[in-house]
C-alpha cells in the first residue's frame, strides 16, 4: 500500500469516525395550535409563558394561571383555557428568547451538542442519550453521564470500524462553552492491528438554536502490515523491492469551523469545515436541519472532500432521535 493510498484511506475513516444521539382524561384541545407541531404567537415582553411536556409525549405552550397538587390551569396563546391533572405533566420550562425569533415560540434544539458530524462545546444533560444514523448505514449512540460528560460509540451495519469517544463541557458564562474530547477506534475483525481517532478541543459562543463553533485537534492513522523498505540490486542488473511487517503511523493537526443558525420552528442552516494540512485532506459542506418534533432531527446537505488534489462530492443525510430521561 503506497503513501497515497494511505492518505485517502486515512481521511476517509476520520471522516466516518467524524460522523461516527395519554393525557387521557386531560382537557387538552388537540388542534396543532395546541401541540407543538406549530409555534405560537407572543408578545416579546411577556415572559411567563411554559412549555410543558406531558406524559404522552405532546407539549404545549401557555400561560400557568393556576396550580394546585391536583391540576394546573394553563391559558393558551388562542386565549383558550385547559386544565391539565398534576400527575401527566413531566416537566415544564420557561420561554426564554432562545426560544424565540421574531416574537414566535418554537420548541428547543433536541440535538444542540453536535452538528452533522462535529461536535459543539455544548453539553449533553444527565442521563439524555440519543442515537444518529448515516444514510441508516452507521450508528453513534451517545449518553450524558453528568450534565457536563457523555460518552458514546459508533460503528457501521458491518460493525467496521467501530469507535469510542468522549467529551466534557464547560460552561464559562452565557453563551460561552469549552469542551475537550476525543475519537478512537480500529478496523475490528478485517484489520484489528489499525487504529485512528482524534483528540479536540472546542470553543462555542452562543446557544442551543444559534452557535458557532471553533476547534482544533490532532488526528492519528496507525497501521501494522508489510511495507516497501528498500530495493537491492540483484545481480542481473534488476531491483529487489523488500518488503517489512511492521507500523506506518501519519498524524496530523485538524481545524475546524463550524456553525448553526435557527430559521424558523422547523428548520436550522448548518455549515461545517475542516483542514487536515499534514495529509492534505479539507472536507466539509452545508446543511439544513429539519425539526419533525421535540425529539427527532434530519440533516440533509453536501460533504465536499479534497485529499492531494483528488475531489469528491457527496450528498449527507443522517437521522438523529433523542431519548430524554427527564
């Protein structure tokens, strides 16, 4: 295997480890003014307003006017009223303007912690866990240990290369995160002696709807095999090429930047770029986030990548659905 072949190889499995997360009787309307399949009207400087999430899964945006052990009263952005019984509501939190744009309420980012493929500096919550899918090809499972530590592991349908990785955030003050993490893994069953990952660390400013994202790292490709190591004549005026077993290792620092920007209730753009100078590998792309509900996204765009002057473009789709503990 020739140094070239290695470079593409190499970037190509970063690149993978890269992108390897009944109200019964409730009076409750269910219209989707109601619900969350659409956002509702406010007045920017009213700040009382809840989303509250019930047991069904379904969650609503309104104001508390009354609460008692056995119910809550809860106005709707319609101005009508509904009582809900205390024992379906699972958790409640008041709108912030994270969660508004031009004065309409939409429901959190389920998936702030990461983009397509590179992660923010945004931490996971205690015992969230989500799962992402490529193409269905892939799966990375990630789970929030503490509120600032999450591990996770990823492989294929053909569990090849499958990987560990970790990260722990750090919140400064609002609106500024740093985190620090790494990636590894190796070839399991077809090249068990092959190992590549990479060590981060990450700054982000702003928050779960609208962030951008700095980091930089180092990449490591290892390989064990059987190498050229020199040529020796052989006495007819000819070459003997001899071959070694032993490991060729190509590291290289990585930078990035990335960015999120929320544009409406269902839809955020995202952009993603890296450089890895010392394999002269630069990939990256745009993409749209689509928010479906308060616990699934579908990322859609183009990954460009470029190693030694050899182009590739390519469609990206992934799935990521949320499984929240809270």
């Amino acid at each position: 295997m020739n140094t070239n072949h290695l470079k593409l190889l190499a970037s190509f499995l970063v690149f993978v480890a890269l992108t390897c997360t009944s109200i019964g009787q409730a009076q409750i309307p269910t219209d989707n003014k109601a619900l969350n399949k659409d956002s509702a009207k406010l007045e920017i400087a009213d700040t009382s307003l809840y989303i509250i999430k019930t047991n069904d899964g379904n969650s609503i945006i309104g104001k508390i006017l009354e609460e008692n052990p056995r119910e809550t009263t809860i106005k709707l952005q319609d101005n009508r009223v509904v009582i809900l019984p205390s024992y379906i509501i699972v958790s409640r939190s008041k709108v912030s303007t994270e969660n508004m744009i031009k004065g309409r309420v939409f429901l959190p980012n389920p998936h702030p912690s990461r983009y397509f493929y590179t992660p923010t500096a945004l931490p996971m919550k205690k015992d969230e866990i989500y799962i992402q899918s490529i193409y269905f090809l892939t799966a990375q499972v990630q789970y929030g240990i503490t509120d600032n530590w999450s591990l996770g592991i990823a492989t294929t349908l053909a569990a090849i290369p499958m990987f560990i990785s970790s990260k722990y955030s750090y919140k400064i003050k609002d609106k500024h995160h740093v985190a620090i993490g790494g990636q590894i893994g190796n070839l399991t069953y077809v090249e068990p002696n092959t190992y590549l990952g990479i060590g981060f660390g990450c700054y982000t400013y702003g928050n779960a709807e609208s962030n951008i994202t700095l980091a930089a790292g180092y990449s490591v490709y290892s390989e064990k095999g059987y190498f050229t190591s020199g040529y020796y004549p052989d006495g007819t005026g000819g070459y003997i090429t001899k071959y070694t077993d032993r490991r060729v290792s190509m590291y290289s620092p990585a930078i990035s930047i990335s960015g999120s920007r929320r544009i409406s209730n269902s839809l955020a753009f995202m952009g993603e770029f890296w450089v890895l100078p010392e394999t002269n590998t630069v990939f990256g792309g745009p993409f749209l986030r689509m928010f479906f509900n308060k616990t699934a996204t579908y990322d859609m765009g183009l990954v460009y990548i470029l190693v030694d002057d050899f182009p590739l473009l390519l469609p990206a789709f992934s799935y990521t659905h949320k499984f929240n503990q809270n």
